[in-house]
C-alpha cells in the first residue's frame, strides 16, 4: 500500500512540476488529503487555509482531476472525492506527531470522560502508524507536557455530557436533561434541541432550543444533573452557532464606565469579557471601559472590588452607592 501510495503521489509530482514549483505541489497534496477527511469540502474552506484565491483553488482541483482522481463537484456544496475511492494513509511528520500530544493533555482536561476514552483509543491508532524516531519524540515529550484546568468543567455524575450533545447536533435528536440553573434553588427539567457547544469563560456551553422556555437558551455543562439520549427528533431548523455568538446587548443591561490605571489591565483582561466588556480607550496613564452588564448589583460590583483601589466610577452613580453598601458590610464583619 505504501508503495501505491509513492507511485501516486510521484505520478502527481511530475504532472505538476511541470507546471508549477514544489510549493504548488505540497498545497495539491494536502487539498488532497483534506478532501479525504470530509465528505464535502468548500473551495472557499481551501482557499482561506491555503490563503490563496479562489481561481487557484479551481485550477488546483482541475490538477488533481487531470491526474486521475474522481472528484465531483456541487454549486453551492462543495468539492467530493467519489465513494469507496481513498488512497492508503500519508505518514505524519514529527511536528505533527508533536502537535498530538498537546491535542491529548487538552482532551483529558477539557472533554468528558466518554469523549476522553474515546480520544485515548484514537491516539494509540495514530501513535501505531509512526515511525521508531517519531514515537521515541513523542514519548520523550508527552510525560513533560501537563495542562491544568482550574474549573469542573461537568458534572462528576455525568460522565458523558458531551459526548451525547455531539450525538444529538449529528442526529439531530432532542436530548432530555436535569437542570440546576445559578439563579434558581431546585432544578428544573429540559427537552431540548442543541445548536452547538461553545468553551467559554473555563466553561463549556450548550447552545440549544428549549422546549420548556419556547427559545433559544445557553446552559453550561456542569450544571446538568441527568441527561438523557431520546428518539424524538428536532421540530424546526436552527441558526448556525455563530449567529448566537455573534453577542446583541440585552435590553435590560446597565451601561457602566470606569477608569483603570494602566499598571492594573494585564490583571483584569481576561475575566472582563464575562462581565460585559464593550470597549476601552487610552486616557493618559488610565484605561477608559464601558461594559454593558446584566447583572451590575452583584456580578460586577464584586469583580470591581478586586481592583476597586486602582479605579473609579465614571458612571452609574447606583454603581458607586451599591460598592459603598458592600464595602459598609465587609467593615461590619471585621469588628
């Protein structure tokens, strides 16, 4: 088989070299196998990863046609390699090899323990068709690779949360699921119908239609207490995921403008965004933010307290009233 495969891809070489430099070739083959790995590939999925025009595309498709592979293509779809047609498999390079082990340390931390055993499986395949040098690399570096997660990312009592979500999005089948939502004392139960699962703020997330709020509603996954494969079957077709994440303010939020000393930033930059970051603008030595947040009160006076001693309250004055009240409350249960 690896010969075929040599006597292939030589066959492929030669047909383009005469055209084109050894660049061109190296882009032809891993069009080729990425056609390979889907049932449908775009031109324009090729062309932003390749980043090259779409003409180049077309031409590179045309080559691989003139050499003897059976793609077919789809206005609107995409570009297939006909059924039952695959070449044996292209042996990956050290750097690649490399990339698996920080593929493996992230699966282990950040999916489920279903998905966890099932990615463990995968990489023993994948470890068995390297080659002696490259198994030694990668051994040499995976026991020096550790990734620590500083959330619980799911429910210990639902070892599979993700795995099923995935099957549900693929199958397009409700999923039924125990929900302890942050706002609400007991648990409510849910049908729903999932859009897509998106990592965000140490958390993963569900985005998904729910039967029960007649909308479309984000829950994240370590606050699910059961859930549930069902049979029945999605009742409507729904927006992409981007479509949701692409964030509208809500309504009832509060706008909020503060001034940050510069020194503090770096310290505060990554939870932002969880507490309605919009915007930020240079005032001298201070930062200018504006937020636009939902829950003002609680959530995003108690994160300005952490830095309160390099800020101030631009506006709401009720922001400044409500971080005075906190402040009053803390002093009373020092004495």
């Amino acid at each position: 088989m690896i010969k075929a495969l040599k006597y292939y891809l030589w066959s492929i070489y030669n047909y383009i070299m005469s055209f084109d430099p050894l660049k061109r070739f190296d882009r032809i083959v891993a069009i080729l196998i990425q056609l390979q790995s889907k049932k449908v590939v775009k031109a324009q999925e090729l062309a932003d990863r390749f980043e090259v025009s779409l003409r180049t595309i077309y031409r590179d498709i045309k080559t691989l046609e003139n050499s003897g592979v059976p793609i077919y293509s789809e206005a609107g779809l995409g570009y297939s390699i006909v059924d039952g047609y695959r070449l044996p498999p292209v042996m990956f390079t050290r750097e690649e090899a490399g990339s698996f082990v920080a593929a493996e340390k992230l699966m282990q931390k950040f999916t489920d323990k279903s998905i966890g055993k099932h990615y463990e499986s995968a990489m023993f395949k994948l470890k068995s068709v390297l080659r002696g040098s490259e198994k030694d690399w990668v051994s040499a570096i995976e026991s020096q690779v550790f990734i620590n997660s500083c959330e619980d990312l799911f429910n210990k009592d639902v070892p599979d949360a993700l795995q099923i979500l995935f099957e549900s999005i693929a199958e397009k089948r409700q999923v039924y699921f125990n929900y302890h939502s942050l706002h609400s004392e007991n648990p409510t139960s849910r049908q729903i119908e999932p859009v897509g699962l998106f990592h965000e703020n140490q958390h993963w997330y569900v985005m998904a239609y729910c039967h029960l709020r007649k909308n479309y509603r984000q829950f994240r996954t370590d606050r699910i207490l059961k859930i549930e494969r069902t049979s029945q079957t999605f009742t409507r077709e729904h927006p992409t995921l981007d479509h949701f994440l692409e964030k509208t303010i809500p309504k009832d939020s509060t706008k909020i403008r503060i001034l940050v000393a510069k020194e503090v930033i770096k310290y505060i930059k990554s939870g932002r965004k969880y507490y309605g970051f919009v915007s930020e603008k240079i005032v001298g030595n201070q930062v200018e933010m504006t937020f636009m947040s939902k829950d003002w009160k609680d959530g995003f006076a108690r994160w300005y307290l952490m830095f309160g001693d390099y800020a101030k309250i631009l506006e709401p004055k009720c922001l400044k009233h409500r971080i005075k009240e906190i402040i009053q409350k803390t002093d009373e249960g020092l004495r």
